[in-house]
C-alpha cells in the first residue's frame, strides 16, 4: 500500500507546494460515518467545507462519503491523494470509532501512535465543563500519531491531525460541525495561508433583518457592480430564523492593502443597508439589543401570550441579561392576563384576547407591575388551529411599552406554529432595537 | 473502456440479480453538480435516496459528488458498477447539460440516441402548463438512449433513463430534488420491489431519556443478544438534547411475519426501559408530559429562573396546549421572586436565589398564584459567570408542587450557558412526566 502512495506523490512531486508559486490548489473532500450512508444525517459538513475552500481559491474536485470501515477509508485516501494537492476528512474519530481512521492514517503514512500530553491535557479540559474527570479510556483517545501536526480541538475531545508528505496534505477531523468549523477556521485554512500556497484573503460578515434577500439584492444592485473583481460579495444561506449574512470576501495578495479596501467597501454597504444590518459573524438580534440596553442603562420586561416563553428564553440566552431583565409573565390563559398583567375583563371579552387592546394592556400592565423602562408584549394566534374568519391562524398583535407610550403593531404570518413564535420573537425584538436606535422610520420597518 | 466493465460484469456474474435470491443489494450514489462543489447548495439528495433505500433494505456504500465533465462522470461510474448492483445518478440534465450524462451513459453501455416520442410528449405537456410550446432544441431534450427504459418524470422534462446489463444497473436522474423524488418514489422503487430483489423492511423506534447511551446499552445486552440476526437494534445520534432514539429494523420476505415478531421485541424492549422510553419516532418529552395532562385532565404552570423561559417554551411548542398550560412567570429578578411568587424575601437574604429553600417557595407561590394541579420551577446558575466556590456555575435546583406537596432536586451540570438551559428544562419536564406516571422510583430518576 505505501509504495502505491509513494508512487502517487512521485507523479505529483513536479507541481508539488514547496514550489512556493500560488496556484490553484485541487481538494478531495472525504466525510466517513454510516449516518450519512444510510440518510439519517445530511451531510452539511461537505457544503460548508467546500463553501469555504472555494474563498480560498481552492478548487473541490470530489466529494465522497463512506462508511466507518477501514477498507472503505483507504480506498477513498489513496484515491484522492492521487487526484488531489489537499484532502480533508471528516469523522470516524468518536471515541468509540478512534482507532479505524487514526490507526488507518498511521499506517497509509508510515506512521505510529505516541501519549501526545497536549491532547490528554485538552481532553481533561474539555471533560471538567461538564464535571468529569478523564479515565484511562481517555488516555488511549490520547494516542496521537509521532509524525502528524496535531491540531487541538477546543470544541472537543477529538483533536485534528494533519499528515504530510511530498507536498501532498492530508488533514483528518471531527464529523461534529462545531469541531469540524472550529478547527477548519482557526487551524486548516490558517496554516495554509500561513505557508503562502495561497491568496490572502479578508472577510467581514454582516447580518441582516427585516428585508428578503430578493429586496436587499436589489437595494445592493449598484454597490455590487461597484466592486472590483477581487472582491466579491456572497449572501450566506438562511438558517431559518429570517436572517440574512452578507459576506463581502476580498482575495490578493497584499493583507494590509485589502483590509483597507474592504474597511471603505463595508462603509458603503453600512450606508446603503442602515439598520437593516443588526450584526457582525454570529450575533443574534437579543444579542444586538443586550448592547444597546446595557449601554443606555435601560431595563425590560416582557409579558407574552402566543410565543409562550420564546422572546424571554431568547433574551436569556445571553449571559450577563440579569443587568437589564427583570423578567417575563407567560400569560397563556385569560385568567393570568387579567390577574398578573392587569388586563380590563372587559377588554378581553369586547375586542378578544387577540387584539390590539388587550396587547396594549398587556404592555402597560407589565410596565406597571415589573417597573421597567420597556416592555414588549405579543398575543396572536400561532395555530394550527384556533382561527376564525375574522381573525386566522397567524394573526398576531405586538406591542411595546417604552417611557412616552405604546407601540403597536399587526402581523399576518402562516400556519406553521414553530415558524410563527421564532418570527413574532424576532420581529417583537426587532422592533424594539430599531425604537431604541430611533430608526423607526416607516422604510426600516420590518416588511411582514 | 466497455472491456474493463465488461470484466466488472464477469466478476460479478455468479452473484448477480438474476438468480432471483433476495439478497442484499448494493448501492453507490452520485450526485453531479458544480453548485455542490462549490458550497453553494448542501446535497439533501443524497441524504434522502439513502433514506430510501435504507427503508427498502438497500446497503448504501458510498456517495460520490463530482463536477458536470465528462471524464469525472466516467470515472465514477466507472468505479461504482465496479463495486455496487445499483448506481443511482442525479443531475448533469438540465436543458443545458442535457447531453453529457446522456451521451457519457450511452458510451459506456454502447448504447445510442434516437427521437424518444413519450419525452417529447411530456415535454410538451409540462411546457403547456406555463403557456408555451416546444420547439427544435426539445426535439433534441427527447433524444434517449435507445436500449435505456426511459421513466417518463410528472415532474419535469427530464426523464429518468434505467440501463442494465448483466445484473447491474445504472439509474440516471434529474437533480432538482422534487423530480428526483418522484421518480425515485413511483418508478425506481417499485421496479425493484416488483422484481422481488429487494427484501422488506420494517422499523420500529423508540425515544428515551433519563441515561446515557452507554447506561442503556448495558440494560440491553442480553435483549440484543437475544435478536435473531434478521433483526438489528440501533442507536441513532443524539440531537444535543439528550435523547436517545432507539430503532428496531427487521429485514425479511414476509412483511406480515416480520411486523408480528417485531411487536414481540417490542414488547421485550419496553419491558426492559421501562419509562426510560417516553415516545415514538419523532415525539418529545414536552409532546409525552402533553399527553398525560390531558389524559388525566390536570392543569400546569410554571415559575423559572435560570431556564429563563425555555421551558415555556417547549410545553407551548405543544399545539393545543392552552387546555392545561396556564402560563409562567420568568422571575429572573429577586424582586420578582418575591412580588409576583410571593418568595419570602429572607429566604432568598439567607439561602441565596439558587438554593433548595427558594426554588420550593416559588413553586408554592406559583401553584398559589396560578391555581393549578402541577408547578415546575428552576433556580439555578447557567452560566458562564456568577458562581462561586459554595455554588458553582451549574449549580441548579428544580422543585415540582404537586397536589401533595412539594419534591426538589439538585443538579450539577456544566460551565455552558445553553447547555445548562436546555438540560434543565429536559429534566423537569421529565421529572414532573415520572411522577405523574407514579414512577418515580430510585431507578428511574434521572442520573444527572
């Protein structure tokens, strides 16, 4: 089996890397787990991972899933390091699966396992979070391969190992996306650029809400025939909770020059979209309003009806939110809206518990009770049932309470309950960040 | 080229499908696409034909994405009727691409294209529905491979083209997922399954919570030893909320007999579990403590702190719960705690918010204010900071009132903020679930 390899890299030792010219690398993608095979899983890691080899300049000839078992790995191995410069592999590194992919690499490299203490170390650290200490069975997870780079794994027990020979890269990571993210991000793609086998290549990512990607695309039109052709502008698929991430990517090969270029080009984006963009990479719109309220000394309380819980769970996903939240009332049924957020009965039975009186009363009920400088409220239908003629399936009241009043608005969405609560909680917090930034203007408001 | 399969054929002549043995047949899938290359879309196709064939007892080896050129397609066909009975292909034919896949495939099955009148018809009849009539480059679309069966596609003007020679079989596609579900659902299956070449197939899967996978193996090993070897038992990955979904598979030429001892084993497994098993298929702790409150006609409410709302959430998840959910109060202030769960404020002065003392006063308080039969409550430290050396930051205290009184539990999880919160929730919900099925025995607590 070694000589076949050492055959390969002869035919590529002509072109290899240590050439020191940029060119386009070729990539084999290799992701191994029966999960895949077998359609429990989709297999996302291979889209994210070409995804970004691809702003890399880095060029994916294949993509192949097999299963966990040692044939099937070498097989794909020494396939794809005869076709490709950089194969990067994914799972069959549980600590159940540890030994086929890492007892296979040793031996298609000619290598051996060795104690590595910095994984153990990371390991133990990794274990302590949730209030456990590492065993023997760890200390065999620890074996590492003599001659590999070992790539700590921050986000896991399981770290990555890159082997190298004749120019040929082949890196073995983690099947968890959050590991395999992490170490592509912080470790693959950086080494590669470190070695200068490819482009620089800068990044700033901004993320949007309140207009569909077809609206922003066109507010967008000018800008993006204004960029030159090193820089492009990508938008990054939706996860399902209405926002969108707008990418601008600039490649060369001068770092400085086209940090400088893409700080100009991010101030024209920022003009052109306003408060559309709530964010920066990963932040989340609970997370946009978390700054503001903490920087403007301002508290909140919420008193949901339809989203039961959802806008408050949100708001205390951050941590640190016990500075300006004092908390939230559920009042799912009439009885709670009328005794904890001193609803008039009589609202309810005139205008209905859905209605834009009884949301308001909400708010200011709430405000009185919890003392707080805002409020934001909600009461809607989120079905799949539950709807009239006068009022269907989807039909949501939001209202916020701030220090000169109440704030009101009506949503018309779907039928599906989930996609209701995750929309009514985000366009609730929407609503009140852009109040807070004085941006209520009718062109910023949310279009629902 | 025909040679070398030719010889592929040969190797594989004494197993092939004609012997009419039921046996288990081997897949490879590839999916053609540059827009899965680079990132821009994940393959969902893929994941959902090994779904398919998983059901109908088909062993998937691999899965392969390669670019829409001609030599790439080759090679990977070439390799798949190498090592599988069945090579099912999608994409490369769009109008555009229409002719590499076709011609690629007719080369190497020595076939060639002729006028296929049935897709031309089709073609006409999709192009109709959006008020337009065929012309010339149709024509050329309904162009098939002569010795092919052609599997004429509702969906879209592509077809699908069935090659076989000697046992094997390539299936080629269109991309676009609905077309190729359609012909996968009501052509490709049902040809094989009409054949008698596929076995069938039956799953069973069960959902649990309360320990871990390894806990639950062990209670099982002498159940899985007892399986005969038609029937598996599975663990399918954890979704990051703790449960553990359990599948039965049986594969067999009986389908009646093979639903009748799958019950049996059924019955076996529960007895095992117990009410470690919480539901079927796709179900959720909420959805199973749902199902009992209605049952027994009780009514809940809820009083968090550290969950922040999250378990409101899930039990409002649940469509139609506003017949025993009455709402929550998110207490995240201490102020809170005391005016609206009535929390004696030297309680919280002498044992701190997160203390055994202070989570059952606010169950009580609750249970008071709301008037209903069950009260879950939390208190706790979810982190990343606010612990302290008495109280470290996963230190969390969950009390149910029930209409006899009052039961707490401490747990000590994790320094991960999200984490801590889903996990809490998970087990309140399930302890409240324990003690209303009266099942709240040592064993069966969970071990946290």
């Amino acid at each position: 089996m070694k000589k076949i390899i050492a055959a390969f890299f002869e035919a590529f030792l002509t072109k290899n890397l240590s050439s020191h010219q940029k060119r386009i690398m070729k990539a084999i993608i290799i992701n191994i787990g029966d999960e895949i095979l077998i359609g429990q899983i989709v297999n996302t890691n291979a889209a994210w991972m070409a995804g970004e080899l691809n702003v890399y300049g880095i060029d994916v000839l294949s993509m192949i899933t097999v299963s966990d078992e040692k044939e099937a790995i070498v097989n794909a191995v020494e396939s794809a390091i005869c076709d490709a410069d950089l194969v990067l592999m994914t799972g069959g590194l549980g600590p159940t699966k540890d030994d086929i992919t890492k007892k296979t690499l040793c031996d298609l490299f000619g290598d051996e396992l060795e104690f590595h203490q910095e994984s153990f170390d990371n390991i133990a650290r990794i274990l302590l979070q949730f209030g456990r200490e590492p065993d023997d069975r760890y200390r065999i997870q620890a074996m590492m391969p003599k001659n590999a780079q070992i790539l700590i794994n921050k986000m896991g027990t399981a770290p990555g190992m890159w082997f190298e020979k004749e120019g040929k890269i082949v890196v073995s990571m983690p099947g968890v996306p959050k590991e395999m993210m992490y170490l592509m991000s912080k470790k693959v793609l950086p080494i590669l650029q470190s070695r200068n086998i490819i482009q620089e290549i800068v990044h700033i990512t901004f993320i949007c809400y309140g207009k569909g990607e077809t609206d922003l695309s066109e507010m967008l039109e000018s800008f993006e025939l204004s960029l030159p052709p090193y820089i492009k502008l990508a938008y990054l698929p939706n996860t399902g909770n209405g926002y969108i991430r707008l990418r601008l990517s600039g490649r060369g090969n001068d770092r400085k020059e086209l940090e400088d270029e893409l700080k100009l080009k991010s101030e024209e984006l920022k003009l052109q979209l306003g408060n559309l963009i709530f964010g920066m990479n990963e932040e989340s719109l609970e997370n946009a309003l978390s700054k503001i309220l903490l920087e403007k000394n301002l508290s909140l309380s919420i008193a949901e009806s339809c989203t039961g819980g959802k806008i408050a769970h949100k708001i205390t996903s951050i941590a640190g939110c016990s500075k300006y939240f004092m908390g939230s009332v559920v009042a799912y049924s009439n009885e709670l809206k009328i005794d904890l957020l001193g609803v008039n009965p009589e609202t309810i039975q005139k205008f209905g518990a859905v209605s834009e009186e009884t949301v308001i009363e909400m708010a200011i009920g709430a405000k009185k009770r919890f003392k707080t400088d805002y409020v934001i409220s909600t009461s809607g239908i989120a079905g799949p049932d539950g709807g009239t003629e006068a009022k269907p399936v989807g039909t949501i009241w939001i209202a916020i309470a701030h220090p000169d009043g109440v704030l009101s608005k009506k949503l018309k969405l779907g039928n599906l309950r989930e996609r209701n609560i995750e929309m009514t909680s985000n366009i609730a917090i929407n609503t009140l960040r852009l109040l807070l930034l004085n941006e209520l203007k009718e062109d910023l408001k949310p279009t629902y």
